[in-house]
C-alpha cells in the first residue's frame, strides 16, 4: 500500500463507469516517474492514480512539463516507471504491448516517407506476420474508416497535415487495440481541421467501442470530446482535479453552442488555473 494515499483517496479511481465494479480497463497506482540523467534528477510523476473503464473517452489537461507525455509513454511501454503499478488490460505494459492491446498516436504523425500511405498503415500488421492479403484487407478497412481510402497508393510528403495524422489513426487501429492513447493528437492542425477531426474521432470511437486516452493543450478540446477530463498540477504531475462531462452524445457543432458545454469549459479552467496557482511559490517576499 503506498504510504501517502492521502492525494488519491481525495481524487478517487471511481468516478465514471467504473464505480459500477467491472475492472477497469487501464489502471494507475501511485504511478511515480523520476528522470535521474538531469541534474538533481527531475520528478516528472508524483503518485498518479486513476482508473478507466472499457470504452471511456478520457482527457488529460495540464500545463508544459506536468508529464502528460511521459505518462503515456509509461502506459505504452515506451519508458520504465520509478514506482507505483500500471495495468493495461489487467496486463504490465511490456506484456499488453505484445498482446497489441493499444495504439499510439503523437503530435506528429511519424509516417515512413518511403512507404505508400497503404503500406505505412499495414506495418504493425507486417511486424506481427499477417499474411500480404489479409493485412492489405485491413489496412483499407482501417484507412477507409478514416475516410482515406482513396489515397492508399500516394506517399504521406503527398498529403496534408490533417490526412497526414489521420493515417497514423488507421495504422493505430488497425491491430484493433483495446486502447488508444493519443498525445495532442491535433495539437499542429488549424482550428477547423482539428474540429472536424474531433468529430471523426468520436465517430471512430463510437464505431469501435475503443477506449481513449487523450492529452491535449485545448481545454474546450478535451471538453467536447470525454467523459472525464483529468487536470495535472505543474511538474512533477499530480491529480489535481477531475472533472466529469455529463454532456450528451452524439456531440457536434451544435455542442460547442450550448450553455452546459461552456460551463464544463469553464469548471476545467478554473481547475487548472488553481493547480497552476498552487504549484507557483509564494509571492510577497523579494526574490534572490
Ligand atoms: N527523457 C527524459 N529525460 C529527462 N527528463 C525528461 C525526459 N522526458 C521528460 N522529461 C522531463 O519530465 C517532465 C515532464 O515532461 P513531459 O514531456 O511529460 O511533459 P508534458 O506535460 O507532456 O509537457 P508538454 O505539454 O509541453 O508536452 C519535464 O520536466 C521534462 O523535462
Ligand atoms: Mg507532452
């Protein structure tokens, strides 16, 4: 048991579905991170506990350097935790990365500029052996969900941006992961792009029933699309709010015009206007 659940009994793992008792589908425990190659070593991860439930939409909203990205790398095996427990599917994240329980998708789409859009997609299938026929079968499945079908047989230099991070969704789909984890996804893309992008996501989430977690800078970002959205303290990140979005679904443009979406807005900034507070050092008292 950790020894100072004081912070994570306050904000407890039982908020949304999961409060029902099916297990949860990802779960943090007193997840902590410490990067010791810096000088004086840097906490980025200070006992970070939550749950999520099979086919939730979970954001994550927190200022430059509270460790958003590296708690995703944590989750995706990308990276070894200092302490605490993740479990992925009921799985350690090495074991959950071979079973292909979730995809991944970064700010920037890392495409292989080589490979046709087609093939791009069709590598996660590739590196696990699935026969030419078949992985062609579902990498068009999974582009024509995203609506690219028509460009399977161009190279990513010939494609937007938008069209660009859309393919990196189909090849994270396409392994059909129970989870997917995104890190400001649309973080680079104009705001209609992203707009609309925002409803395609939902529309795949809808479709597939995958659960997302997702990071995002865009307060009325991670309101639109989740359940829940998670407000991190200033590094080294905490929990320090988290805010559920009784919204009703489907959600679309009308969504961003309603009373209860702006006040869902504005309980998230004032979430994170607090922790970013909170983290600031007293002031009154002359500096150096
Ligand atoms: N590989 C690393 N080595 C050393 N320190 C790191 C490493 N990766 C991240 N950090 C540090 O950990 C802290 C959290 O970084 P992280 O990238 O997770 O923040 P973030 O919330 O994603 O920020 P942003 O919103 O800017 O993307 C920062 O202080 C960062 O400098
Ligand atoms: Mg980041």
């Amino acid at each position: 048991m950790p020894s100072d659940p004081a912070g994570e009994a306050a904000i407890g793992s039982t908020v949304g579905p999961t409060a029902a008792g099916a297990t949860p589908q990802l779960s943090l425990r007193g997840l902590v991170k410490s990067f010791d190659d810096t000088p004086g070593g840097t906490l980025a991860l200070d006992r970070v506990s939550f749950d999520v439930a099979a086919g939730a939409f979970v954001a994550i909203v927190g200022p430059s350097g509270s460790g958003k990205s590296t708690l995703l790398r944590l989750i995706g095996d990308l990276l070894p935790p200092s302490g605490g427990e993740i479990r992925v599917c009921g799985h350690e994240p090495s074991e959950a990365r071979r079973r292909r329980e979730f995809g991944m998708v970064f700010q920037s789409p890392v495409l292989y500029s080589w490979r046709k859009v087609l093939a791009n997609v069709e590598l996660p299938l590739q590196v696990q052996g699935v026969p030419r026929a078949e992985r062609r079968a579902q990498a068009m499945a999974s582009l024509s969900r995203v609506g690219l079908a028509d460009v399977a047989d161009r190279k990513p230099r010939q494609l937007s941006g938008g069209m660009q991070q859309r393919v990196a969704i189909a090849r994270a789909m396409v392994v059909r992961p129970r989870i997917l984890l995104m890190d400001e996804p649309f973080g680079s893309l104009d705001e209609l792009t992203r707009e609309r992008l925002n409803l395609e996501l939902l529309e795949l989430w809808r479709a597939t029933g995958v659960t997302v977690l997702f990071v995002t800078h865009d307060i009325e970002e991670a309101v639109f699309l989740a359940d829940r959205v998670i407000v991190f303290t200033p590094g080294p990140g905490r929990l320090a709010a988290e805010i559920a979005i009784d919204l009703p679904r489907p959600r679309d443009e009308q969504t961003r015009t309603d009373v209860a979406y702006f006040d869902r807005v504005n309980q998230v900034r004032r979430a994170l206007r607090g922790a970013m507070l909170a983290g600031e050092a007293p002031t009154g008292e002359p500096s150096g």
